[in-house]
C-alpha cells in the first residue's frame, strides 16, 4: 500500500508528550534521508501508524505501507520490489520474531558497509523475476506494539534503526478521548458520545487497556444497543466497561497500598522498601518510582516534597 492517508471519518488527535515529539523526529530524520530507520513501540490502538503517516504525508515523502504477515521470501522480494523507497512495516511481527528476516533488516540498514546488497540463496523458492541479490537504497520504518528488547538480533535493528517507546500516562489518554468525542466521528451525536466517554473515564483506571481504538468500539456498542433496545437505556454500560477489563494493580503500587494503605509515605523511604524487597540499588527504586509517578500508577504530593499515595493528592487553591 503507497501513502498518502486519506481516511476523514476517524479524528486524529495529537498527543504531544516527549515521547511523541522523539518519535516524530526520528520519522522525519528517516523521511529526509538523514537515517536509515527508526522504531516506534507503544500500545495499540493510541495513533502510531496514524503518527507514522501523517508525519511522512506532511513531509510530503512517499512511502510503501505493509502490513500482516510476511515470510523470508516474501520481506526479500519485497524489498526487491521497493529497493529504493521508504518502507514502514506497521506491526508486522514476522520481522522481530524470526532470526533470518532480522539478518536482512541488519543488511538492509547497515550503515557501515559501502553498499547494502542483499543476499537470498535458496533455490526455487523466488519468483522469476526476483534476482538472487541486489542493493537495497531504501529506508525502513518499524512500529509494533512490544519486543523482546533483549533479543541480540532486535538489539542490532534498534542500533541501526534507533527506537523510541510511546508512552501515555492517563490524563493525556482521557482529555484526548474527551476531543474525540466532540470531534465529527463515531456515528453519534456528540452527547451520545460525552456519555461514553464518562462512562469510560469513569469505569477505568491506569492499569487497564485503554486506547483510542476500544473507544470507537464503545461508541459502536452504544450505537447498537440504541437500534436493539431504543433511546435511553443501560444495558450498553456492561457491554463497554467488558472491553476494558477489571483493574490491575502493579507490584508498585500494590507494595505501597501495604505499607501505608490510602496515606501517605516519603519517597525516600518507599524506595528503601523496593530496593531491599527487590534486590536492587536505591538509584534503580528511584527510578522506578519515577516511571510509576509519570504514569500515574501511584501520586506525589509535589506541594509537600516527596510524600506519595496511592491516591491522588488534593490540590489546595
């Protein structure tokens, strides 16, 4: 598939935390030719192929779109195919999870070498017209939703095709969903659309699954619901709040919740806990914690300095 997007029934809403900004950075380095590729790991349905090809449609710059699965045979002729464009493999685990397809990518993105020629040697398995080796020019963009980071050969792409991991915490989630709601999408009217957006922000929390793509299932759910049952019933509320699932608790949060339940304790002292319960060094329990902040699993009382909850605390104005 070639870009350009032009898909206008489903509102993009851009998100802008740090993580976002390096990824569009990274997507417009590679569209310019400046680097080989880049990699993007986020949750599902939160925008990143939206962002891929919304940034390389703003640039301007053509690109081929694949997406699915793909075999050896198949990811060469392909590259083949499109030797000297931009390719963004959207979500296509074949490419991470299987050693001979990583040895192409490495080829394919390998910096140092003079000329990047890749190789296939198998006999009667190309198509005729698909030569046994050939230069790949091209760039390549990555998105999936996870990798096995410690993986040597997923390890050799990254440092060929640098990664950025998206990363939301839940009220950036939430006031996006609350614009989507308002926005031309969805099939209903935006009061219809306000309702089950609350009962989604009411119903879940940072440990659930919660992403721009399970809301418009929730608005076609609602949508249903209203053609089978008529105006103003509830019956649709249990059917959304099944999408998201029960409440999940991190260890974090759950160590806290033991040592204080719903009060209070100094940052300083919650790190002393995880680092001898965790068998790790007081700077990693801070870090931790800090990812646990950032992503609103657990709070800070920043007006206070260093006292954390599992609850959020009050702002006194």
């Amino acid at each position: 598939m070639t870009g350009k997007t032009g898909n206008k029934s489903i509102v993009h809403v851009k998100l802008t935390n740090p993580t976002v900004k390096r990824a569009e950075n990274y997507v417009k380095m590679v569209g310019m030719g400046d680097i080989l590729g880049c990699t993007l790991i986020g949750p599902a349905g939160m925008g990143k192929t939206h962002l891929v090809r919304q940034t390389l449609d703003d640039m301007d710059i053509p690109y081929e779109i694949y997406g699915g699965h793909i075999s050896l045979a198949e990811c060469y002729e392909y590259m083949f195919e499109n030797s000297d464009k931009l390719i963004f493999f959207d979500d296509v685990s074949q490419v991470i999870n299987k050693t001979e397809i990583m040895e192409l990518l490495k080829q394919a993105l390998n910096t140092s070498a003079h000329s990047r020629i890749l190789n296939y040697r198998s006999k009667n398995v190309l198509t005729a017209n698909c030569p046994a080796k050939f230069e790949f020019t091209g760039r390549v963009i990555f998105a999936f939703n996870a990798m096995d980071k410690s993986n040597p050969n997923v390890k050799a792409i990254m440092d060929r095709a640098p990664m950025v991991e998206l990363k939301f915490n839940r009220k950036e989630i939430v006031d996006a969903m609350y614009l989507i709601a308002a926005g031309d999408t969805g099939g209903l009217m935006e009061h219809e659309k306000m309702i089950v957006t609350r009962e989604i922000d009411n119903h879940t929390d940072i440990t659930m699954d919660v992403s721009f793509r399970k809301q418009m299932i929730a608005f076609n759910v609602f949508k249903s619901f209203k053609k089978i049952y008529g105006e103003g019933g509830d019956e649709w509320k249990s059917q959304v709040k099944s999408l998201f699932g029960k409440k999940k608790r991190t260890w974090i949060y759950t160590m806290l919740e033991n040592s204080v339940g719903k009060g209070k304790l100094k940052r300083i002292e919650l790190a002393k806990i995880i680092a001898v319960s965790k068998d790790m060094s007081l700077r990693t329990a801070q870090r931790r914690i800090k990812e646990a902040i950032e992503m609103e699993e657990i709070f800070e009382n920043k007006l206070k300095g260093g006292d954390l909850s599992i609850k959020a605390f009050k702002v006194v104005k």
